[in-house]
C-alpha cells in the first residue's frame, strides 16, 4: 500500500519528514508521499496552516535529502487549495518543481472555510447550508475542469461536522465527478473523516461507487498530521474500496500514473 497525503511541520504538522517516513517504514508501505498545505489566496491572504510558498525550495529539497536515506520511494506532492483566480498562477508556481502529484482540495467556498470550524456552520439555517454545499460541488467541478491537479482531496468534506446534503447523490456532486472524469483525475479514499464528527470516511460510500461507476480512478490516504496515522483506518478503506467494485489504486511518479491491484 501507499500513503501520500501526509502532512508535516512544513504546514499544519508537528512532526518533520524524516519522522514520517521513518513511520511508513515502520508500517511497511511501498510508497510514501508528503503533502504539505499551500494556498495563493485570491486577496494574498495568510494562513497558519499552510507553507509559504517561499518555502517550496526548501520542501522539495527537503524531500529529495529524506529520500535518499529512506526504504522506500518519498514521492514530492502538495495539497494546493483551488481557487478560480490564482489557478493560473499555482501552476506556473509549481511547474517549477519536480511534482511526482499534485492534490486539489476546496477548503473555501468563498470566504467560508468549509473544515475549520463546527459554529460556522451551526449558524446557518438549512437553505444556507446546502448553498454551501452546491457552492462547493461546483467549485471541484471547476478545480477538475482547470486541469492543475492530478487527485481531489477529501471529496465531500464539508459533511465534517454532520451537516450532511439531503440526499446521497444529488445532481452538483455528480455534475463534479463528471468533470473529474472527463479531466482524467483520481480522488482518494480519504480516511481521515472516520476519526471526525461525521464518522464516515471521505467520499461516502454512494459517491465513491458513483466514482467507480464513472472510471475514476482511487487512492487511499490517511490525510496523516502525525506519524502514527500514515495507514490509520486502511483495513476498513480497503473493504470500502471493494464494496464500491475497485480492484486497484493508483500512484504517480513525475505526475504519470500506473495502478496497483487492491
Ligand atoms: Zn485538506
Ligand atoms: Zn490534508
């Protein structure tokens, strides 16, 4: 198996490379990736929990020096916030280094940060909430249709704090996995979502078939902020994955991909 969105003190991690690395050694994975957070805010905003993009040198080298003394391939990916007005300028931003994957995530729609908080969204009424969630579908849509990523982080991760869509499958979310397809992307297995208030691993399980309906190929990931959860929930994502229909996942090298059976 592989982990490869996995965060460390280059972000919202405590933990340097070189301890999870040495963790997915431990648990025995064939390929270990790290994906520290990165955001080029549309207002040139700031956040804590992500890498100044200054520091990119310095991770991708960082990567390189980890990589060497590792028992396994480290590959270099980035979990890169998609927004409509500064896609153009991630890419040209991270053209410049030698990405093996690139993961698109939404954690705004607008200025609503959709994972931050439980209040935010406790104060909405339920009209507001699913325009929260139709915003979201249709910003991966876009995310897909822009062509900067290479997998969709966490799909449906605005259901973290319980406020879920009334139904399992409505029309944006599908509309989004359509582009994702169309656009030749993966999405992960996200099982961070088992271990948050929503109790239910990222994508739901209608999505995920909906996914697999549609040829789009899977990862599963730990979205790991400490070295004990590079593989934390894999047993049940595995099954997820087969009662879906998967038979394999996928990985990159230098953003070309190959599958591995499950
Ligand atoms: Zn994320
Ligand atoms: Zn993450």
């Amino acid at each position: 198996m592989d982990s490869y969105h996995n965060h460390t003190d280059f972000s919202d991690a405590k933990t340097p490379l070189a301890e999870m690395v040495a963790a997915a050694d431990l648990a025995g994975l064939d390929e270990f990736g790290v994906s520290d957070h990165l955001v080029l805010h549309p207002e040139g905003k700031i956040f804590e929990w992500a890498m100044p993009p200054e520091r990119l040198d310095e991770y991708a080298a960082e990567v390189r020096r980890v990589s060497r003394a590792a028992h396994r391939p480290v590959r270099l990916g980035v979990e890169a916030d998609f927004f409509p007005a500064t896609v153009a300028r991630l890419s040209a931003l991270l053209s410049r280094y030698p990405f093996d994957y690139i993961i698109g995530s939404v954690h705004f729609a607008g200025d609503f940060l959709v994972d931050e908080k439980r209040k935010p969204w406790e104060n909405l009424n339920e009209e507001e909430r699913q325009a929260k969630w139709d915003r979201y579908w249709d910003l991966v849509a876009q995310l897909a249709r822009s062509r900067a990523f290479d997998f969709v982080a966490h799909l449906d991760i605005p259901k973290k704090f319980g406020h879920r869509m009334t139904e399992e499958a409505p029309a944006p979310a599908l509309a989004a996995l359509d582009a994702i397809a169309e656009a030749g992307m993966a999405v992960e297995i996200n099982t961070s979502g088992w271990h948050q208030p929503c109790r239910e691993a990222y994508p739901a399980p209608a999505l995920l078939e909906e996914a697999r309906r549609r040829g789009i190929p899977i990862l599963i990931n730990a979205d790991a902020h400490d070295p004990a959860h590079v593989t934390r929930s894999y047993g049940p994502a595995l099954l997820l994955a087969r009662l879906a229909g998967y038979t394999q996942t996928v990985r990159f090298k230098g953003r070309r991909r190959s599958f591995v059976p499950l």
